[in-house]
C-alpha cells in the first residue's frame, strides 16, 4: 500500500499515456517491472481522477477509501489490460448479454445441457499463483496486489470493486486448470471473479464442480435462473432478484427520506433489476407484472402527493429489451476507436 502520492488533475495526454501502456502489457508475453507502470504519474492522475468522478464525497473528505480505490483503479491499469489473455474470463466491462448468448450457443447449437459450478473462496486465495499463470515475475508488485486482497472479503463496494480489480489475476491458474479438463470434454467455460461456469454434454471429475442437469431442473445463474426445454434454453429473474427488487421499494417507501429521494432509491433498484433483465428473453413478463406492483406503490405514496414526479419515475415497461446474441469480440479497453468518454466509462465500481 502507499504507492499512490498526491495526485495532480489528469492533463489532456494522461489518459492517452496510459491507454497506450495499455496496449504495451496487452502485446507483452512476459510481465516484468510492473511497478514501475503503477508509479507513473499518468496511472497515479487518472486513478485519482476517477475516484473523484465516481467518489466525489469521499474524495473530497480525503477518506481513507479514496485511498484504497485510488490504489485499485492503478492495480486494475496494469491487470486489465493482462486479463485480455485470459481465455474464457468474463470482463467487468462486458454486458450481462454476453452470458446469456453464451450459455443459449452452449445449449442451444451443442446441446451441452449441463451446468457446472465451481465456487471461488475469497478468504484463502493467494495471489503468486495467479501471477506466475499470467507470466507476472515482478515480486514487488505480486506482494503489493497480495497486500489489496484484504479488502476483497464482503458484502461493501470495496469488496467487491476489489474482487472486480484483482479476480482475473487470483484465479487466472485455477481457470486455466480448469479449462484444460474442460477441453478433454468438448465444455464450455466462463469465469469471472466469483466463480466458473461450465456448459457440458454431461458432467465430469476433476474440477470439484456442482452440476445440473437443466433439462431436469432449473439453476440460478447471477441473476437468472435457467432451464432447457425442448433443446432450447430458458432465462428468467431468478425469484431472489425479485424479492430484492421488491424488498428494496418497500425499505425506500417505508424510510423518512422526501419524496424524491424514495424515488431515486427505487428507481436505483429497478435499474439494477433490469441491467440482467434485459438480456433474459423471458423475463419481460416478469418485468411487466413487476412495473405493476411497483406502480400502484409509488403513485400512491409518492407521485399522488408530489404529482411532478411522474416524469423522473423509471418505468420498466417503457424499456427496451435487448435478446441478440451478444459476442463481444471487439476489445473496448485497446481499441483505438473507443472515445476517451468511453474508456473512463469502463472503470465504473458502481457497473
């Protein structure tokens, strides 16, 4: 820890300097003296600035958190673009549409009907492991990313902005291990900080997964819960993301709060909601009886007393639905045709 200073405003080539560091460590085969990438005052400006953008009140208090995101954002400069070699990593930056696609391919066009799960434990993980799977020889920054891993354990927004930031490199040598028993068995395979998914003509040894097989029976999946129906593959909102939905109206409802911050608090929920929604083809009825719900509690409680609050309510049948499939070959973090607007988009901790 310590390694951020004081940072300056980002001047107008920062952030350029840093996207075409990117592209260096992208191109790299081996990944040697890192630090001195994450000790440039290109890194350390412009992961100040974006704890500033997207932390303004901790930023400006000078919080100890600012701090701490300031050092993630300049670990996840260097890992991130080293993560785009791993195969089978699900980045933070890709849309909930590229899992749906991907298990509607697996299921759909290879008939691969079960699902396996392989769950990853925080509290153990090491990160020399990892680095030596993604050809990391610089010991001083294996030890400083060690020294981040204990902020990665629970449920807060630096928990899990950490896991974002460090999961492609602590579990990079597991998912390796696991796509290798994989391939013997012609699988499927995503992973991404939390765990591995594995899409399989039927289920094998070797990798400590879970299965199911959806033809039999539904699974929850992030925020989804699947099932396999005559070849073809269903998603909907799991019943948990329902109940959380709802939960959080009635908490923002029930709160002394004014009546336009209920609003923003629940329109805040359905949001979250409908991020995954969007992309499970079977969960606009769902959504459509939620909008319902939903509505007859805020016209109530909140839009027959302050009626100009109408038009700020996000209305989730008004909403467009997003069922293509989704493959995301294009890299948004090396891509030169990707705005600068863009790019500072990709490193939201709220995504």
């Amino acid at each position: 820890m310590g390694i951020i200073k004081e940072y300056q405003r980002p001047g107008p080539g920062d952030v350029a300097l840093v996207r075409r560091a990117q592209r260096s460590l992208a191109l790299a085969g081996r990944h040697h003296d890192l630090m001195r990438y994450l000790e440039r005052d290109s890194f350390q400006n412009v992961a100040g600035a974006l704890v500033e953008r997207y932390m303004p009140r901790s930023s400006r208090k000078q919080l100890e958190i600012a701090e701490v995101f300031g050092e993630l954002y300049a670990v996840w400069f260097v890992l991130a673009p080293i993560a785009n070699g791993a195969q089978g990593y699900w980045r933070p930056w890709w849309c909930p549409g590229v899992f749906t696609s991907w298990m509607r391919i697996e299921a759909n066009r290879f008939h691969r009907c079960w699902l396996g799960h392989v769950g990853y434990d925080w509290t153990t993980t090491q990160i020399a492991p990892g680095a030596a799977a993604a050809r990391i020889t610089d010991e001083a920054f294996i030890a400083h990313v060690q020294c981040l891993l204990d902020h990665a354990a629970g449920g807060t927004l630096r928990a899990s902005f950490a896991r974002y930031v460090l999961g492609s490199l602590a579990w990079r040598h597991l998912a390796e291990t696991t796509l290798s028993v994989a391939r013997e068995y012609r699988a499927g395979m995503m992973w991404n900080e939390d765990g591995c998914w594995l899409m399989s003509a039927k289920p094998f040894e070797g990798v400590g997964a879970v299965w199911t097989d959806l033809r039999e029976q539904p699974a929850k999946v992030l925020a989804w819960e699947a099932h396999v129906a005559k070849g073809l593959l269903y998603a909907r909102m799991h019943d948990v993301s329902v109940q959380r939905l709802k939960e959080s109206v009635r908490t923002a409802l029930a709160s002394d709060a004014s009546p336009e911050h209920k609003l923003r608090r629940i329109n805040a929920a359905a949001r979250s909601f409908y991020h995954f929604a969007r992309y499970a083809f079977d969960a606009r009825q769902q959504a459509q009886e939620l909008e319902a719900w939903i509505w007859r509690r805020v016209n109530r409680h909140i839009v027959q007393t302050t009626p100009p609050l109408t038009g700020r309510y996000f209305n989730l049948r008004h909403v467009p639905w997003d069922t293509r499939l989704h493959f995301e070959r294009k890299s948004y973090l090396l891509d030169k045709d990707v705005s600068e607007e863009q790019w500072i988009n990709l490193w939201n901790p709220h995504r």
